[in-house]
C-alpha cells in the first residue's frame, strides 16, 4: 500500500473513532433521561480493489430488550389501573366511614332500624316517635351527602376520562408524525435510532393510559392495537 493509501485508512480510522468517542458520550450524558437507549456505532471495512483500505461508521443501532419493553409497557397499563381504582376506592371508603364508627353508614343505618323496633314495642311514646324522626332525619341527610360526593367522583371521572383521550390523541398524533420521519430517514434501510427513542416514549405514554398491544413492521415501523383488536396506528392514527 502506498504512503497515501496509508494515510487514507488512517485518517479513517481517525473519524470513525471519534464518531465512535461521540457516540459515547452522548450515551453517557444521557444515560439518566428517560426512554434513551444506548446506542452502539457498527463499523464497516472500507475495500478497494479486494484490499481493506480503511474502516468508516455504520449505523447506529439501539441495545434495546423489545421483550422487557413489552413487559414494562404491560405493567405500566395494570399499575396505573391499579392506582385508579385504589384512589376511587379510598375515598368511597372515607364516604361510608369505618364500620361501627360514630358517624358511618352502618351505624346511622343500626340506628335507625333499631328506633323502628323500640316504636313496635312503644308507639304511643312521644320520645320513641322522636327518635324515630331523628334517627331517620339523620340517616337520610348521610345518603344525601353520600350521593352528593358519589355524584362528585362520577363527574371526576367523567373528567379524568376526557383527559386520557386528549393524551392519548396527542400522543398518536405524535407517533404518526415521528414515524413519517422514521420512514423518511430510512432509504438506507436503517431506521434513526434518536427518532426511534422519541416515537417509544410516546409509546410508553399511550400505554400509561391503556391496555395496547405493539406489532413491529420492518424498516422501524410499527401498528398498536387494544387488547381487544381494535386499531389505533397503523401508519395513521385512529
């Protein structure tokens, strides 16, 4: 090989080892941000006339578990359900009131079947009377409240519900213009592995807020289904 030829492929290997250097740090300084994968530089012989004349930068491939992924996608549909329900139970709980306690349900409720039954054994007593009237003013006023409050979480539901569909919109919205780009970018064959994070995170978004089912195409294209089959991308969003 001649000196020029020497300084060619050594001057290769030069650019492909600081490629190699960047890419490093950038796994590095992101290593803590949410939803980026490290990334590894493949290298590629550069060959000339049946002679390797020096090396250059492939692509970029992401160390991504697409199994584990699925999992944590999984997991993180039940945990938020999981919250929901804990949160709209607590405060139904809170509403009834412990069992026995001062002011529960149960107990207003013993209460005033217990005033019935004295007024069975005493119905010309005033005072039984009374308590009867108390004990049922008592009772009807917590279902009142009661129905009051429940009617309250319906309408926070109701509202948190519309919410999620906004998020969820939102982030097909995003899924789609981030494939676009995905799909643009890969003439050469090897999808962005930078737009491939950011169309993932909006992915883990949607499955924050529902049950999905994720199928990969080829060239970093994908479609997401409920768990019940009904389409939400499948290159344009639902």
């Amino acid at each position: 090989m001649s000196i020029s030829g020497v300084m060619s492929a050594a001057l290769s290997g030069l650019r492909t080892t600081e490629q190699g250097l960047d890419l490093i740090a950038r796994n590095i300084a992101n290593a803590d941000v949410e939803g980026y994968t490290r990334k590894t530089l493949a290298l590629e012989s550069i060959v000339a006339g049946g002679d390797v004349s020096g090396v250059r930068a492939g692509a970029v491939t992401r160390a991504l578990n697409t199994v584990l992924q699925g999992e944590m996608r999984d997991i993180s549909a039940s945990t938020r359900e999981a919250e929901i329900i804990h949160s709209a139970l607590s405060q139904l709980d809170m509403l009834f009131g412990a069992p026995g306690g001062v002011s529960s349900l149960d107990t207003l409720f013993n209460d005033f079947s217990q005033s019935l039954q004295q007024l069975t054994s005493a119905p010309d007593s005033a005072s039984v009377r009374q308590d009867v009237v108390t004990a049922g003013q008592t009772l009807a006023q917590q279902l009142n409240q009661l129905s009051s409050q429940i009617q309250r979480l319906r309408n926070e539901a109701d509202t948190g519900l519309a919410g999620a569909v906004a998020q969820a919109n939102e982030a097909l919205t995003r899924i789609e213009a981030l494939s676009a780009q995905i799909t643009s970018h890969s003439a050469s064959g090897v999808a962005p592995a930078d737009l491939l994070d950011q169309r993932d995170r909006e992915v883990d978004r949607l499955a924050a807020l529902m049950d999905i089912e994720v199928v990969n195409r080829s060239n970093g294209q994908l479609s997401i289904f409920t768990t019940s089959g009904i389409s939400l991308f499948d290159g344009k969003a639902s």
